[in-house]
C-alpha cells in the first residue's frame, strides 16, 4: 500500500489547478435560469454554491443537508436577502429525495465517501437531477490492473490508517480513514476510498454521461455528468 499511495503522487497525470475556481466556473455557466439544487453543502462551506447559484442567476435554489443549518449559512441568507430554501434531509432516504421533485442541475461534493451506500447515492442523485449533475468527491488513485477499484475503509490496520493519513495530509478530520471507525459518528466516517473508474462507472449505470472530470490530486476528483 505504501508504495502505491507514494508512486501515484509522483505519476499520475493530473489537471492541476484550483478546485473551487473550476467549481464555481461550472456554477456560474449552468445555473442561469436553471433549478438547482445543492446537496450537502453546508459542513464547512455553509451554503457557498447554493448562494453563487443564486448570484449566477438561478430561478430557485435549494440547499438540502442532513446536517442543521449553520449560523453562517443563516446570516449570509439574510446579509443577501437571498431566496436560497433550506431542507433537512438525508441523501439515503429514497422518499424524501422523491419529495423533492427534479431540478435542472444538481450540485453535490464531499458526500458520496461518507456513506456505506454510495451506489444508492448516485441514484437518488439521477432521480433528482433533470439535466446536469456536478459531483465533487474524494476518490483513491487507480490501482494498476484494476479497474473500478474501490476500498472499505472500516476495520483498517492501524498501519493502513497511517499510510493515508501520509497521503492526504495532516489536518483533515478524516474519522475511518486516518483514525479507527467511530460508529457514533456514522457520517462522519470515511466509509469508501472509490477510484475515479469506479465513480464513473456507477454515474453510467444510473444514467448518467460524464462530460467532464477535473482531478487536481490523485485524492479529489469532480464529475460533471448529463442525464441520458
């Protein structure tokens, strides 16, 4: 594992540049007009794409998290007079992502590596998602001979645990990867190291088409996908 996770930083070719900086590029071109919705953006981020949407020219925007609205997300929501709907909810529940109905272009990162069901994920995502899906994740590099290669971070070594917290880097709280699994945290936990292939993959099997991708280290990878 050690030299794996060493000899992928130092080979694989990737895109480089500012992840946020494409992001909010991607935002800004497809949100004009368009539904959207943003899931799981509040933890750290407190709602930032949901208010570019909005600033970009969405004709609604709705933040969904499992997590409660934070005091940021609230004072930026009255600083802006924004129009940015809030809703509780849960990426794994099956009715409640129906409940929402279809948005023209549904933005999620930093979710699909923290739940024991990523493949459910990705399909409550297509049933949300009318046209285009932006969909950000930490992955693990590919594996040489393998394709789709995907790890179950619960139950690691703690010297498995040590080599990715090399990796990553110091100062991410990455309970279930560089720590032992805490299942008092549930979603907190990094449940899935997934390679760029296999998140690929899954986004194929539920309906989607990737268009793009744009990978700045061999850990982060962005999706942008088409229905259909």
């Amino acid at each position: 594992m050690r030299l794996w996770l060493r000899f992928s930083w130092r080979s694989r070719r990737v895109s480089g540049g500012d992840i946020w900086a494409n992001r909010e590029r991607l935002v800004r071109a497809l949100a004009p007009g368009k539904t959207f919705i943003d899931i799981g953006g509040m933890w750290n981020v407190h709602g930032r794409m949901a208010f570019l949407a909005e600033e970009s020219g969405a004709s609604r925007v709705v933040l969904m998290d499992a997590m409660p609205a934070t005091e940021e997300f609230e004072a930026e929501r009255r600083r802006r007079g924004s129009s940015v709907e809030y809703v509780k909810g849960d990426l794994n529940d099956r009715e409640g992502i129906a409940a929402l109905g279809q948005f023209d272009v549904a933005w999620c990162t930093g979710v699909l590596y923290h739940t024991p069901h990523p493949m459910l994920q990705i399909e409550n995502l297509r049933a949300v998602t009318g046209e285009r899906l932006l969909l950000g994740t930490r992955v693990i590099p590919e594996v040489p001979g393998l394709e789709h290669a995907c790890l179950f971070y619960p139950g690691q070594s703690p010297d498995a645990q040590a080599e990715f917290e090399r990796a990553e880097g110091p100062g991410l709280p990455t309970i279930g990867l560089a720590t032992p699994f805490d299942a008092s945290q549930w979603y907190a936990n990094w449940w899935w190291g997934l390679s760029p292939s296999s998140v690929r993959a899954m986004l194929n099997v539920a309906g989607f088409t990737v268009v793009e991708e744009h990978s700045p280290t061999p850990f982060m990878s962005d999706f942008l996908a088409h229905t259909g």
